[in-house]
C-alpha cells in the first residue's frame, strides 16, 4: 500500500508534527504570482507557544519549495 502524499509530506518534511496541540495562520500574504508569505503561531504539548514564517513557492497549484524562518517562543 502506498502511503498518501499528506503522510509522505509529515514524515519527510515535519516528522515533529505530533508534538502539536494547536497550530493558528495569523497572516497570509501573497508577494508576487507565485510565493506567500504565512506567519502563524503552535502551541506545544507541553504548553510552549512558538511562532514562524514560511515562504511557500507554489506553480501549477503545486508546492515547489518551503522556506521556513524560525520564530521562537511566544
């Protein structure tokens, strides 16, 4: 059986992602006709609250390439 791309995305890109309780967007912004900016926040688990950007390149209604900017607590 092959595993979807969702779960192929989780284990290869955020193989973190169980330690998640919350996960909000606070901002979505395009910059030209291909990148968007997000900016959101996490709560941990354990109650720790972090946020980041990413900029997210996006073609053909597919994700190309994720840039991540690590925040840090909140």
């Amino acid at each position: 059986m092959t595993e979807s791309p969702k779960a192929t995305f989780f284990e290869r890109c955020f193989p973190t992602a169980g330690r998640l309780k919350e996960q909000r967007l606070l901002h979505v912004t395009p910059a030209d006709e291909e990148l968007v900016l997000v900016y959101y926040e996490y709560e941990l688990m354990t109650g720790d609250r972090h946020r980041n950007v990413e900029a997210i390149t996006v073609r053909d209604g597919l994700i190309q390439e994720v840039q991540v900017f690590f925040g840090g607590k909140v």
